[in-house]
C-alpha cells in the first residue's frame, strides 16, 4: 500500500499495480470505509482500478495530517467484509448492425464468426471495476481474450448512447452520447445515466453484470423498461 499527494488538496492510495479481483476488493473496502466514516475534511473519494483518490480541504488539513488520517482509515478497512451478496445486473443488447457496426471488425480480427463473438461475449459474467470517463460509464473486468480487439486508429465523434464497445481486453457500455474510440458491437435501450434517479447510474463498483442478446424488435419493446437486477 503506498500513499503519494496529488497535488496539494489529494492523496492517493494505491493498492497495488495490477488489476485483479484481490486488489479491487481492496478499493471498495476502503470506499465503503469512508462511506461510513468520512474523515475530517475530506471533500470525496474517487476509486479506480488500483487505488482510491481522496480529496481534501487544504485549509482544514496539512498533508501529513490527511495521510496520518488516510493511512489509519485504509488498515481499519482491511479489518470489513465485502457483502456476500453480489448484486447482478442484466443488461439486453441488440448486436451488430446499425447497432454494432464494428462486430465484423472485432470477428475478422480474431478470426471468428459474428454469432461465435456475440456468444462469447454475452457468455461473460463481468465485475464493474469503476465508473468513469463519462457519467455511468462501467469499466469492466472479466471479457474474454478471444474477442480482445485493439481502439479504433480514429475515434468517433458522436457515439449514441447505450453502445457496447470492446477496446483491449476491456468492454463497457457509453452511457451518454460522446466521442469515442471503442470498437462498436452493440446497443443496449436501457439508460445506465438516469440524472434524474438517486443513484443516478444504474451501475455501482462491484456489481456484477450480464449481456443478454435481443432482436431489433425486443429492442425497441425495452426501450424505457429499465432492466432485470437479479441479486
């Protein structure tokens, strides 16, 4: 565990350097910790991969005293127990198409079928590591290295929202309309920004979330319903 400022109203705890299950589990309990236990002027906590970041107020802490407070906080967390109930959310997606105009491109570059790509993707069973980049954007973990496929070399500008996209070995869901460079394999009709919702993502750090394959047609029935939670 290492502890390194971010300017000077941050500090950064970082966990470790590889994203994993053991050190993710690590972020959401030191989140949960101070959740339930805010530090003294502590303004928020940001989580990622490997480390959470905390912002302070300068004016009512020096740096070694937010560290002093980070670094009691962050051993008091390792002392909890995540919740053995994992929430799971299903998410429907129509494939390809107008929808996923990319799926060729991620099947020719790992050589398989459209259908072999929509299975196995939709067969995974994936950990939201964090929200970023966009407001509910997941960043998920868990994709199979069969249908890993590189950025695109020029992004779009305008990529609706709801699209599924593959970049790497990593896949996630746009939730707003925004540039973007991911490969594009589908859409969802369920918004995972709802601004007007408390939470107002649909998503939360380690949830779990499957892709459920749909026809244009059950598409367009989903549009508006919201989705299937199943634990």
């Amino acid at each position: 565990m290492r502890f390194f400022p971010l300017g000077d109203t941050a500090i950064v705890v970082e966990f470790g350097t590889v994203i994993g299950s053991d050190t993710h589990d690590q972020v959401r309990l030191l989140s949960l910790y101070l959740d339930e236990h805010p530090m003294y002027g502590m303004i928020e906590y940001v989580p990622a991969f490997t480390t959470v970041t905390v912002f302070y107020n300068p004016v009512l802490l020096r740096y070694s005293e937010a560290q002093k407070a980070l670094e009691s906080a962050a051993a008091q967390s390792l002392q909890m127990k995540l919740e053995g109930n994992v929430r799971t959310v299903d998410i429907p997606v129509c494939y390809g198409g107008s929808f996923g105009p990319d799926l060729e491109e991620v099947a020719s570059h790992n050589e398989l079928s459209l259908d072999e790509v929509v299975r196995i993707h939709s067969s995974g069973e994936y950990v939201v590591y964090l929200l970023g980049f966009a407001p509910g954007f997941p960043f998920l973990g868990g994709m199979s290295e069969r249908i890993s496929t590189p950025r695109r070399s020029t992004p779009r500008l305008a990529i609706p929202s709801g699209t599924v996209g593959i970049a790497g070995m990593q896949t996630g869901v746009y939730p707003i309309v925004t540039p973007g460079g991911w490969q594009l394999i589908g859409r969802t009709p369920v918004p995972l920004f709802r601004p007007d919702m408390n939470p107002p993502t649909l998503l939360r750090t380690g949830d779990s979330v499957r892709f459920l394959p749909i026809t244009e047609e059950e598409y367009k029935k989903w549009e508006g319903h919201g989705t299937c939670i199943s634990g």
